[in-house]
C-alpha cells in the first residue's frame, strides 16, 4: 500500500487534506485508477509529525487526510505491458491537482 498526499510547503493541513478531497474525486471520476483514502489522527509524538513536518506544514485541524493504493506486482510494472503505470499516475496526479 502506497498512502500519499500533495501538499505545498508550510501549506496548512487543513488545505492538503481538501486538495486530497479533490483528487480522489477527480481520479475516481476519470477511471483511471482505484484510490481510496483514509485518515491518520495528528498528536504529538505520532506517525503524522515526520510526514508533516516534511513540507513544514502547519497543523490546524486533528487528521492527515492521505489518498491510498494498492501496487501489485508484475502487474504494475511489468515488460510485458506497454503502459508504464507509474509515469502515468504521476502525470494524472499533477494534471488533477491544484
């Protein structure tokens, strides 16, 4: 499982999980991938503060908001496709996202 947010730096929390929010609408609507999302709870001392502390974010509301995937192998990366996965979420996350 792959969990990821986008997130500006020293961007309020708040704002990534709403930035969050609308791609996983947006992908999901397009089909192009299966995403889910789930939410860390943020206190002191937990997973979250590395994670945040990464882009300086500023933590202004209890939960991190991440989106979720699930990688398979061969099937994600794979010779014998010809669609390389990974170039193509990276190119659809950064057209979908603010």
């Amino acid at each position: 499982l792959l969990c990821f947010c986008i997130a500006d730096p020293g961007e309020a929390v708040s704002s990534t999980n709403q930035r969050t929010l609308r791609i996983l609408q947006r992908l999901v609507a397009d089909s192009l991938y299966y995403l889910s999302k789930t939410a860390f709870p943020i206190y002191p001392g937990g997973c979250t503060d590395l994670f945040i502390a990464g882009w300086k974010g500023r933590v202004d509301t209890p939960h991190l908001v991440v989106l979720r995937l699930s990688l398979m192998n061969p099937f994600f990366d794979s010779s014998e496709l010809d669609v390389n996965h990974i170039e193509r979420l990276v190119f659809a996350l950064a057209e979908v996202a603010d």
